[in-house]
C-alpha cells in the first residue's frame, strides 16, 4: 500500500486489511531540499511519521523507499525543461507514469507483493478478452466525480493494471473520512492536500527561478505582432493568463499563445484564447486505438469540464476538434479521451490549431 501520510491511503489501507489482504505500508522519500518543503506535504517528514503512526495503528509492516533519483530525472527536470520551451507540463502525470506506477510497482515486487495500491479515486475493471485468455482491464472513473482522478492515471498499461488495486474506488470523500475516524486512524481529521507535493503553496514560479539558469526576458505583443510591454521570462507565463502582465489597455487581456523561439508572449482578449483544434503527441490507449476518426468526449486539463471532440490519427499523432471552441487549450497538458465513464487514452497536447 501506497502511503503518503494521508487519510486517503491510510483508510484504503485499512479497508485492504478488513479484506484480508496482507497489507506493507510503502511509502516514498524524494529528499527534496528543505526550502521546498516549508510546510507538511506527502514527500515531506511529516508525511513519512504520519504513514508511520498510521502503520502502527494497523499492525503492519512499513518501509521508507528513496526515489530520489528517479523522481528528479524524470519529473522534477522535465517539469523545468517544459516550462523553459514555454509549455505547461502535468507532473503528476509524469510521477504516476514513471515514479508510482513504475519504479514503485517494481518495489512493490521486490518485497513479494503481488498488488501495489494507492489511495486514487478511480476505478479498474476487469472485462473478458473473447481473442485472448487473459482478460482486459478498463480504467474508469470513481463513484465520487468531484474527487474522480482518471485524468492523471491515463497512462497505465495493461500489464500495470492487472497488479494495481484502488479501494477507494466506490467511495466519496465523505464516507472515507466517515471510516478514518470509524477506525480510529490518527490521521483523520488531517486535512486534504490541494498542491503538487513539491511545489507548497502552488509557488511554482519561485521553484522555476531557483532552478532555470536562463529566463531572458522579452516582448508582449498582440496578435497583430505589436509591443506592448514586456516579460520576465517565457517559462512563467501560460495559455489563458491573465494576472501579472504589467499591461494596462482599458479591458482584460489574457496570454493567447507563447512562442518559445522567438521568446514572444501574445496577448488578446478573452475571446481569442478560445480555440477548438488541437495536435496531441505521444498518444497512449488503455486497450488499442480506434481506427481512423472517431467521436469521444476529451478533457484537455484536470479541472476543465470534458468537451465533444472528433479525433483523427494521423502520423502517430491525434488530431481533435472540438463541436465548440474551448478556452485556453494548453501545450504541454495532457488531453484525456472518455467514453462516457471509461478512459480510452490521452496525450499531450503538442500544438493549438488555427480553424473556425
């Protein structure tokens, strides 16, 4: 079991035992420096000693696994390396591809365990494979929607899914806090963390200066290609900005595109940042993709409402367009495709296309 020093992987963690599961506690350590973790957070001491009182508390087995390494090669320099090319990476993402559900799913064997869990809301479920005997597995969301969290899982392979459990999968965050204090867990009534485990407070522009050496900065332009001020540096600015310009026009201005190779912030108004085409790179499906084009609803970021989208493959990369324009799609995020409840795939969104 997974365990961040949270209620959520601490009630999933007692609901595995009242299965009767033998239930390890694991839990990760990135030993990032202390400046970038002033307060409590699921990589941090605090979070290690609360996964310990809690294992305490459920008699089982605990271990600490340094993931240092993998975590800054893979997360923490790609996430300053985006940024720098003017995009807005998901690290989450990224920690659940290469760090969770791959480095830690390998630990996870490593101690003879046959299922890694974790604390997500979302669901798997196992389907009957008519060509095959070995069955397939859908990724869907979670009973509770405001919590669901298959966007960040949507690049999970088969062979990770059949070892993978997710017991919270039917409960709302209502009922789990309800069983944290129902088991008398010690860390009920601690609160929800609403922040990327590296980055307290969402400072990300502050993490951002301390680790780019070079953030030159350049010109605010309209679409029309006139100066209108200046900025800091590309890699603290994304899609659909508004706040923190320096520009006075009399209305809203918001950043309309950013253009890495001629170092060049676009503005424009509200309007224009809505867009309805866009390229996604690097496609990944839970099963197998469909042929030629085909209708699916897409989100094109975690708290942004799913869309009607016709997708077409094209050259290993997915063409979408929206029925209606959508505001600030993002280079860099991650656009994930579902039918109805069940995540199909996704990619990240590679280039914003001009069409009407």
């Amino acid at each position: 079991m997974a365990m961040s020093g949270g209620v959520d992987s601490a009630v999933a963690a007692a609901l595995l035992q009242k299965q009767g599961f033998e239930v390890i506690g694991i839990t990760m350590c990135f030993n990032l420096p202390d400046a970038l973790t002033k307060k409590p957070s699921c990589c941090g001491a605090q979070g290690i000693e609360d996964a310990r009182r809690v294992a305490r508390v459920l008699g089982i087995r605990h271990y600490v696994v340094n993931m240092q390494k993998a975590f800054l090669e893979k997360v923490l320099k790609d996430f300053c390396q985006q940024y720098f090319r003017g995009k807005t990476p998901n690290p989450c993402i990224r920690c659940n591809q290469y760090i969770k559900f791959d480095a830690l799913l390998k630990k996870t064997f490593s101690l003879g365990a046959t299922y890694l869990a974790t604390g997500h809301y979302a669901r798997i479920v196992k389907t009957p494979n008519s060509k095959l005997q070995t069955p397939n597995y859908l990724l869907k969301k979670a009973k509770d929607l405001k919590k669901d969290q298959s966007y960040f899982l949507y690049r999970l392979k088969q062979s990770q899914l059949k070892h993978i459990i997710f017991p919270l999968s039917g409960y709302t965050k209502e009922e789990v806090r309800g069983l944290a204090r129902r088991f008398h867990l010690p860390v009920a009534q601690k609160p929800a963390s609403q922040e990327i485990c590296f980055l307290p407070h969402q400072e990300y522009r502050s993490f951002l200066k301390s680790h780019l050496e070079d953030t030159r900065p350049g010109y605010i332009t309209d679409t029309t290609g006139k100066i209108l001020g200046k900025h800091q540096g590309i890699a603290f600015y994304t899609i659909g900005q508004r706040q923190g310009l320096g520009i006075a026009r009399g209305y809203p201005l918001y950043v309309n595109r950013i253009d890495a190779r001629t170092n060049r912030i676009v503005v424009g108004k509200r309007e224009q940042v809505y867009k309805r085409a866009f390229l996604v790179k690097q496609p990944h499906f839970i099963l197998r993709p469909p042929k030629n084009k085909f209708d699916l609803r897409v989100r094109i970021r975690y708290n942004h409402p799913e869309a009607k989208a016709r997708l077409d493959i094209i050259n290993g990369k997915i063409k979408v367009i929206f029925a209606r324009p959508q505001f600030a799609i993002t280079p860099g995020q991650s656009a994930v495709f579902y039918d109805k409840d069940t995540v199909i795939g996704g990619g990240i969104i590679d280039k914003v296309l001009e069409i009407k």
